[in-house]
C-alpha cells in the first residue's frame, strides 16, 4: 500500500494555510522551549478562545453546559482544556493527548564550581538523549528560581541577540585518541555535560579584613570566578547560591526554528518531540465549535522519564479534572465517572520516526514513516514483541479510516523501526487502562531526540486537519 505525498494535492489556498500555520508553530517552538513555557503561552492562547479556569468555574457557582469551555493545570506544567459538547458526558469524550516536555539537560541542585579558571554548572541530562550531540552547541537556560520568601523568578538567557550563551565543550582531536576509541554512548560521559558559564575572576578585596569582607568577598579570595558570576546573578535575580536547591533550570539549545532546505518544505528546531503533536492538537482544540462529544486537550509533562510524578499523565489530575467537570455539568458519581471515560476515545498525539535513507538499515520499508505523506497513525509501539504497548483494535482503526476520510486528512501508518532494532513508547497505554480506545497519531520526524530534530510542513499541516476531524467525530 503506498500513501502518496501530500504536496501534491494541495492547491494554492491550502498552501497559504499550510504556511500560516508552519509560521505561528515556528514561532510557538521557538519561544517556548519548557513545558512551563508551553503550559503558560497554551493558557494565555486558550483565555483569548474564551476559555476559564475550572478554580474560577467552580468559585463561581458555574453550572456547565453544552458550548462552555474550561481549562485546569497542575503546577505550571500539565494542562487540561475542555470544550464541553451537547451529548451527556457519559457518553465519552474525543481526547488530544500530547506532551510538552522534551529531551534536554538539567542544572542540578548544588551545580555551581571552578576548576583551572573556568566556572562550570552540573547538569543531569533528561530524557533519552545521544550525549555526544550536547557538546560545542549555543546553548540557553531557561526556567525558575523559587526563593524561601515565596517569589520566583523567571530565567530565559541565551535566546535574544544580545544575550550571552553557554555551552558544553569537547576535546580537541588533537588529544582525542583514547576518546575516539569509545563506544558512542560513553564518548562523553553523562558526568562531563557541564555547562560553561564564566571564565572572568572577581578583584579581591584585599584593602579590607576578613570581618569586613561579605560572603562573595570572602569566596573570591578562594575561587574569584565563581565569586564574579554569583555577583552577576545577585544582581540579575536577587539570588544567592543556596537558591540553586530551589531552581528548575532547564539547558537547551539556542536559537530560533528556521525552515529547511531549498524548498523551505521542513522546519529544523529543538522540541518537534511532541510540540510537533502539541501544538496542532492545542489549535485544534481552540478552533472547534458545536461539538456533540465533549472535546478534550491535554499537554502534559514528563512523558520523557516515563509518565511519572504529579505533572505526568500516571498521575490523578486527569482523572480529577474531569471528574470535576462532570460535577460542574451535573453529571456527577464514580459510576457516570467510569462510563465517560470507557466510552471515551483518544488520539495519542505523539512522533513517530521518519524513514532516513542514511540510516535505511533500521527502518523495514513498507511500515515506516515518510516525510511529507500525512499524519502517521502506529497502532502499536513499545519494544520488540510489542512489550510495554498500546495496541489498538482493529474496529478503532477502521472508524478512525473513516473520520481520516471524511476530515480529508492525508494519513500514513508505521511501525518504530525493525522489530528487533529498538523501540519505544508513549502516553497511550496509560490511558487505555480506562477501557477506552486508544491509538498513536503524530508526525514523522527526523533526528527524533536530538537538540536539533526535523519535521516536514506538509504532515504538521495534516495532523491539523487529522485532529479537526476527530474532535468533531461523534
């Protein structure tokens, strides 16, 4: 079965939405490299659709009906938007479900020392990452500082033109014999991805004695360029080095997305995986209008490390949200609770790898992924015998076929490669322990965890119309 690519059908009105829509999702990747960041710009977006906040619903004495459209989040990172329909809750919900999360490195808690003149930041890297590919990048922060007062500050350095940026550094290969010899997962070592931050000493206050001295003052005595680059930050954030136990600040690369290639028919940038199926999803979301099942929009954190904690998709706000919105409709109860969610039906919008012909080895060509052939549906993921998977019934496929159809939304379906070369997997199973239905639909990308990944236009554009159509599916 070959899909055909989607290029060819448009006609030059598709391609003026299709370029739209590749320009405001440019710019959504760009400035919003975090989940925090994707969480708050997704709220502020939904705010402007006309959506309230579930806090404010409920404070209100609201009583939901068919048309109204609430939002719930859960501490700044996880978000849940629903458009309530004209058919009674029971009767299932039509889920978007992505994350906004992405592989990158993490500043841990006590990061900050000086070695042979250099200030220097430890990191943890986050997610399945090469660790080799982190190395001499333009690199940004970003994210928060959370004082013992209660404040916090927010941190975003690197992305404007005159800001500094930071990087990790390599050897030389002048000296990189033994390094060259390694196996690639351990060239460099997860230990090794600090972030350099400083090289310029503090002058040391030698006219005053030590009982005069303050804190800085006394650490550049011992160690002056981590002293000079704790001033910067006193003074830029009111923030002293205990403050680093309270922080949540997230390395990646900088720099804007940018189109690729000749044709300008790609995008390269950091965080396709899964703001590619985010995005698009929260378009979606925000467009639609007289749904009959409730339609439901969730952006939700820490899919790379498994799904876990309080802001992953394992966690209970999901099931509270809506338990909550049941309430606020006047459909409340467990019983009514688990009916709506077994009848309900979910698009797990998440990537899928494309086919690369450099690497044409690890892909089995007739169930792979191409670039600019649709939105792929994988009815399964996981690892080898499929183990840790969703895998989908075929009656959801064929439904989801026709809405595909109907929605004329160009589609293609995949497989993760080889059966026996890797794998991997998604929020999808997660959900599906609710009884509800449940399959995979995202876009192929190339590059899948690296700081810099590629999508096409043409499958973001159809994971649009793909996600349009199901919302309005009843």
């Amino acid at each position: 079965m070959e899909h055909p690519n989607a290029w060819n059908s448009y006609d030059d009105a598709a391609l003026s939405e299709l370029e739209s829509l590749a320009q405001d999702y440019r710019r959504f990747i760009s400035e919003n490299k975090t989940e925090r960041e994707c969480a708050a710009t997704a709220i502020a977006m939904a705010r402007e659709a006309g959506y309230i906040s579930l806090d404010e619903a409920r404070a209100a004495g609201r009583t939901l009906a068919a048309g109204d459209k609430v939002y719930a989040e859960s501490y700044g990172k996880t978000l849940i938007l629903a458009h309530i329909g004209t058919r009674p809750l029971e009767d299932g919900l039509n889920i978007l479900g992505a994350h906004i999360d992405s592989p990158r490195l993490d500043i841990k808690q006590n990061p900050l020392y000086e070695s042979g003149d250099l200030a220097l930041l430890d990191t943890h890297y986050y997610g399945g990452v090469k660790k080799y590919q982190w190395v001499t990048l333009p690199l940004a922060i970003h994210g928060v500082i959370a004082k013992k007062d209660g404040t916090v500050e927010r941190v975003n350095v690197g992305e404007d033109a005159g800001d500094p940026v930071f990087c990790v550094t390599d050897l030389l290969i002048h000296l990189a014999g033994d390094q060259m010899q390694k196996k690639a997962s351990e060239v460099v070592e997860g230990e090794a991805l600090d972030v350099l931050a400083g090289s310029r000493p503090m002058k040391k206050a030698e006219s005053k004695a030590d009982d005069e001295k303050t804190e800085i003052e006394k650490l550049a005595d011992k160690e002056p360029v981590k002293a000079l680059l704790l001033s910067k930050l006193a003074e830029k954030y009111n923030m002293e080095e205990a403050d680093f136990l309270s922080s949540e600040l997230e390395v990646v690369p900088a720099g804007p997305a940018r189109d690729c290639g000749f044709d300008r028919s790609m995008i390269l940038g950091y965080g396709h995986d899964d703001r590619v199926c985010a995005y698009p999803s929260l378009v979606a979301q925000l467009e639609a209008t007289g749904l009959e099942k409730t339609g439901i929009c969730i952006l939700v954190d820490k899919e790379e490390i498994g799904s876990v904690g309080a802001t992953g998709m394992t966690s209970m706000f999901f099931e509270n949200t809506i338990a909550e919105i049941m309430d606020l409709a006047g459909q409340a109860g467990d019983l009514p609770l688990r009916r709506c969610l077994a009848n309900s039906s979910m698009l797990s919008s998440d990537v899928s790898a494309g086919f690369d012909p450099s690497y044409a080895s690890a892909f089995e060509t007739k169930n792979t992924a191409y670039l600019g052939r649709g939105v792929v549906f994988n009815k399964f993921t996981g690892s080898r015998g499929k183990s840790g998977s969703n895998d989908a019934n075929a009656e959801y496929m064929a439904k989801i076929r026709a809405i595909m159809e109907k929605g004329g939304a160009a589609f293609q379906t995949a497989e993760l490669g080889k059966v026996d070369v890797g794998g991997g997997g998604t929020i999808a199973y997660i959900l599906a322990k609710y009884g509800m239905n449940v399959i995979d639909c995202g876009v192929a990308v190339l590059s899948m965890h690296a700081p810099w990944e590629v999508i096409d236009k043409a499958d973001l554009y159809e994971a649009l119309k793909a996600y349009r159509a199901f919302l309005k599916w009843a």
